[in-house]
C-alpha cells in the first residue's frame, strides 16, 4: 500500500485514532509523514492535548476532581 | 421532605444541564432527568453512600439519556446545514495541504490546570452543530463505542466517522479562537 499520505488524509487518520485502533500501515505512513511535516506535528499535539483535556474533563464533570476555582 | 430528597433537588439544575448538552432537546432533558430523580427518590437505599451522590445520579442519568436517544434515534440523526458543511474544505486546499497551519497550543498542563479552559472546552461542546454535538458526547461523555452509537442512534458507520472527524475539528477551531488565541466565547 502507498506509504505517501496528504495532510489532509493524515489528519483524518490522527482523529480516527479517538475512536478506532489504526493498522500498522496506516501508523507507519503517520511516522513518515511526521517525520517531514512540522505542520502535522504540530496537529498532532493538538490532538493530543483535545485527549488529555478531553480525559480531565470527564472526570471533573461526573465527580468534581477538576483544577480548584 | 427529606434532607435526602434536598440533596438530591439541588443538583437537579446541574443534572439538566449535562442532559441537555447531550441530547439538544428541552423536552427530552427534563424527561430523562425527572426519571432520574424519580429512581433516587423511590429507591434510595439503592445509594449506598459509596460515591458522592453527584456520581451517583450521573451514573443513572447516562442511562436515562441513552434511553431517549434511542427513542428518539430519527430525529437525533437530522442533520442541520452546520452538521453538512465539510470543514475539511475549509482547512485544506485541493491538493491536500494545509490553507492554515496548526499553531503551537503550549505544553497541556498550561492550559489543563486552568478551570476557565474548561469552561471554555464545555462552551465550544454546545456550539457544536446538534448532531455532531449529540455523537461526540456519546463518545466522549457517555464512553459509548462506535459500533454501539451505530446501534442506538441506526446510522451507518460511515455516518459516525464523517460527523466525530467534522465535531472534533470545529471543536479544535473553537479552542483556536476562544482560548489559545485568547478571544472569548459567547
């Protein structure tokens, strides 16, 4: 399969990882991707930011362990 | 009336507040969480004191809520012309490139260790169009798995990923604009 992914197709994958375990395949064209475009990478951390908060939310909206006031 | 029953009034604002977050409708929020507070009043030694009362009605309303959005699957599954604009049009060129490049957001705990950042995350959740809004908080509140949001609401899984990419990109947008970019929500 062809390794070679646009942004745009990278970015999809990126998001579709929050809610699908993503091939081998798919991970290394990630990998390569990143390994040349700052612009993805920088998506990347993003993303992974919007999880962490995503996580911290959840936890301080259901039993009120969130930042004090 | 018992203090019990006090308690358990007083979080009823908050309770509706999370209900209709998820489900967009009024009518089915009140609903979902009159149940909800029906079986607390009813049933009170169900609540052994374990957890905080909050998490105990949470826990009940997430089921009260699956329950409407399965009743009322058709009309959660309406899309709006905000739920049908591609945004991957937006931000990228026909070539696949970027229009904009992503900024630089900081390490997370600057923002993560803030409660206003999450008061701003919760606002751009309810801007999102209703039923990309609907399906991202199945998924992230509601913890449901895509084949089961599949499930309950009778949509196709090419549906559900087309509407969880659109609402976690306008969700980034929104954090964009109202928090790293330091303008505010309203």
């Amino acid at each position: 399969m062809e390794l070679k992914r646009s942004c745009r197709e990278v970015t999809r994958l990126v998001l579709e990882s929050e809610d699908r375990e993503l091939t081998a395949t798919e991970r290394l064209a990630l990998q390569m991707h990143w390994g040349i475009c700052a612009t993805c990478r920088k998506f990347r951390d993003q993303a992974q930011l919007m999880r962490d908060a995503m996580a911290r939310w959840r936890r301080y909206r259901d039993d009120d362990s969130g930042p004090a006031a | 009336m018992s203090e019990f029953a006090r308690q358990v009034e007083t979080l009823r604002p908050q309770l509706l507040r999370y209900a209709r977050t998820q489900l967009r409708n009024d009518a089915w929020a009140e609903d979902a969480v009159s149940e909800v507070l029906l079986v607390a009043l009813e049933k009170p030694q169900a609540f052994a004191g374990q957890s905080q009362l909050k998490t105990w009605l949470i826990g009940i309303l997430k089921h009260k809520v699956v329950d409407q959005l399965r009743r009322h699957s058709r009309e959660c599954t309406i899309l709006s012309d905000d739920d049908e604009t591609d945004v991957d049009e937006l931000l990228f060129k026909a070539d696949g490139h970027w229009r904009e490049a992503p900024q630089e957001w900081g390490s997370p705990e600057q923002s993560l260790n803030q409660r206003q950042f999450f008061e701003v995350l919760e606002l751009c959740m309810e801007h999102l169009p209703a039923t990309q809004g609907r399906v991202f908080m199945m998924r992230e509140w509601l913890e449901l798995s895509t084949d089961e949001i599949c499930k309950e609401l009778a949509i196709t899984a090419t549906n559900l990923w087309v509407l969880l990419h659109r609402a976690r990109l306008r969700l980034r947008d929104c954090l964009q604009q109202g928090w790293f970019s330091g303008r505010p929500v309203t």
